[in-house]
C-alpha cells in the first residue's frame, strides 16, 4: 500500500528528489548536441568527437555500474557470513 502522507511529506520538503545520474547526464547532452547545427566543417568534426567522448563516458559509467553492482552483491553476502 502506498503510504501518501509519506509521499506528500518527501515532495514538500524535497526528499523524495534524486540527483540525476551519470548516465542522466550524458543522455542530456547527447540530446542537446543533436540539435545543434554546424555552420562549418570544423564544427561538425568537433561535434563528432564531442560525441564519441559522450558514447565512450556512457560506455564506462556503464561497466561501472555492472562493477560496482557485482561489489555491493559480494559485500551483502560477506556480511551474510559474518
């Protein structure tokens, strides 16, 4: 069941807000870059390396989040062991 005196309390007060992650972030700029128009040739090469920078930050925040994943997992069974 929902508890919505909860819910209504977190908004009020700003607890319920999540900072945007990583991958929020790179998604955000990703999109942003999309809409730009380049007037040269010079800027289209620099927006196309801005973007492969972005695909491989996405690509390593990724692996990040598997490993970091597999580390908490391992934590909670060490700490099951105890």
């Amino acid at each position: 069941m929902i508890d919505l005196d909860l819910m209504t309390r977190r908004f009020i007060i700003g607890e319920g807000k999540e900072s945007p992650s990583v991958r929020g972030y790179v998604e955000t700029a990703l999109s942003i870059i999309e809409t730009i128009r380049p007037k040269s040739q010079r800027e289209t090469r620099q927006l196309s390396i801005v973007k492969e920078h972005l695909r491989e930050i996405k690509r390593i925040n990724r692996k990040l989040e598997e490993k970091m994943f597999r580390l908490e997992e391992q934590i909670k069974i060490l700490e099951e062991g105890k």
